[in-house]
C-alpha cells in the first residue's frame, strides 16, 4: 500500500495538467484528512505511515474523480468558511477566501459603528456561508437568506443546522422580487451576486465551469453590472436611514460600480482590496435626501 508521502507525490504528477504543485499538495492533503482522519500535522510528521488498503481504494477513488476536474469540495461533499463547516455541492458555488473577507468587513463594520441588533438580508446566499457565517458573529442580528434555487436554499437550511444558527430562508428572484411589503427595513443587506462576464469564462479552470453552477456565477452578455443595478435599487427600498450595502464584486467594474451607487444616492462609498491586491469588494451607507455634494467616496490606496 502506498505511504502518505507516495500519495504526494502521486497526486503531484497524476494533476499536474490541472493544477500546479502547492495546489496538488493541498488537495492531496484534504484527501488525507478525510480518508485517514488524521490531522495536518500528523500527516507532515509521518510521512512513511501506509494506508490501509480501504484508505489506498478511498484515495484512488477520489484521484479518479479528480483528474475529471471535479473539485475537491464537492467530491468530499463538504469545506469550511470562516472557521466553520459547510456542506457543499454542484447547486451551490464553492466558497472563496475572498468571500471571507468580505464577511469580515460587515463584522468590523457593526463592531466600529456600534450597531445595534437590526436585521440583515443576503441576497444570492447559495451555501448559506456568508449569512451564517455573520449569524455565528452576530447572533442579535435577525438573518434572511435568499436565492432563486430550491436547491441551494435546501443546502443552506442543512448548513444552518450544522452550524445551529437560526436563519430566515426566502426563496425568491432579486430579478423579479416579491411584494416590498413582504421586507421589513434592514440595517445591512450584503450580496455577492453573479459577476463572470463570458469574456471571463473563457479565462476560467474547467473546474469551475463544468462544474460549478453557472447561474451562481455568469451574467448575461453586455450586462456586467445587472445585479448590482437591481441590487442598488432594492436596496434604496429596503434599508433603513444609515443602512449599509456590501457587494463582492468583479475587480474590473469598480470604478463603474462607483459611479453606479452615487448616481443613487448612497454615500460613504468604499472600494476595498482583497489580499491578493485586487478590487473586490465595496460597501456604501444609504442616506435619506443625500446630496452629491455630501457623498464622500473612498477609493482603493494603489
């Protein structure tokens, strides 16, 4: 049977066409996790350790699926997002680190504001990650989720209940929203709605798009900024006076999408970096009666 540091190496040479060294490493050792229940530092620590010939099966198994483009989320079945556990499959997008960041920026946001407990909407919830994930962070903040897909509301509910967090599921279309009297006002919605051009998609790994769902992702032909656009107007509705709007975004539509929220009357403007250095991800306060001349808009530092 072959040893821990022999599934390296083999992982690093049967994906090589699919993803680089560090990345293969990286699955190779999510595959150890789960097939071995061994912790990442065991695995380092012992690297001449065989697997048992149901472990050696196991690994080969997902190997196979692997070298199809399958990611390595939806063949475990499951991930983790800031710092918790979600279930994850193809009706769901796979959560990214930068979607982490963005979550992190509505925490500090209520911690340096001095929020009190309001209610906050996620618009495109998908996995349920973003709004979980700031339900776990604040707990006296009353959570909806929304989406268009059944699908992907049933594997929010069923993250929900790992992560026991109480959360209001909506299945509705942003495109064609319920009544508004159906919402009550919000002190934050947050969305990170569909933003791949075609353009993009034909710069993207196959396992993205023959995998992941491309409602979740891609936006109509010549029609970048449609969700932000009905996102903005929605949520002239439907936050309170002082309310915030948190997008994650294309890096390439920043400046647009700037434009596009002055041009609505949202103030307190900001276009954010994520780690990697790129535009993605903006936030802005929607005031009553705000004037361009008080609309003060903070961009990225280059």
């Amino acid at each position: 049977m072959p040893s821990i540091k022999e599934v390296f190496s083999l992982f690093k040479s049967q994906l090589s066409l699919l993803y680089d060294s560090n990345e293969a490493e990286s699955i190779a050792k999510l595959t150890l996790n789960e097939v071995t229940g061994f912790s990442t530092a065991r695995i380092k620590a012992f690297p001449e350790i065989e697997l048992t010939p149901q472990q050696a099966a196991s690994t080969f198994q997902i190997l196979s699926e692997l070298k199809t483009g399958k990611p390595i989320q939806y063949i475990l079945g499951h991930t983790e997002f800031y710092g918790l556990p979600f279930k994850v499959n193809t009706s769901v997008l796979i959560p990214r680190p930068e979607t982490e960041e963005l979550v992190e920026w509505v925490i500090s946001a209520v911690s340096i504001e001095k929020r009190e407990s309001r209610n906050l909407l996620d618009i495109g919830t998908g996995s349920g990650c973003i709004a979980i994930s700031l339900k776990n962070h604040l707990p006296d903040f009353d959570v909806t989720a929304m989406d268009i897909s059944p699908e992907a509301l049933q594997t929010a509910k069923e993250n929900a209940e790992l992560n026991k967090t109480a959360i209001n599921f909506l299945e509705a279309d942003i495109l064609n929203p319920v009544p508004s009297t159906f919402f009550p006002k919000f002190e934050i919605i947050i969305s990170n709605p569909p933003y791949v051009t075609q353009q993009d998609k034909s710069l993207m790994h196959k396992n993205v798009t023959d995998f992941e769902p491309h409602k979740a992702l891609f936006v109509p032909e010549n029609k970048p900024l449609l969700f932000y656009s009905v996102i903005a107007d929605f949520a002239l509705a439907h936050l309170k006076p002082g309310g915030l709007l948190f997008f994650e975004i294309n890096e390439a539509y920043g400046e647009q999408l700037i434009v596009l929220l002055q041009n609505r009357g949202f103030s307190n403007i900001e276009l954010k970096k994520d780690l990697s250095g790129r535009d993605r991800m903006i936030k802005a306060t929607y005031e009553l009666l705000s004037a361009p001349a008080q609309k003060n808009i903070a961009l990225p530092n280059n």
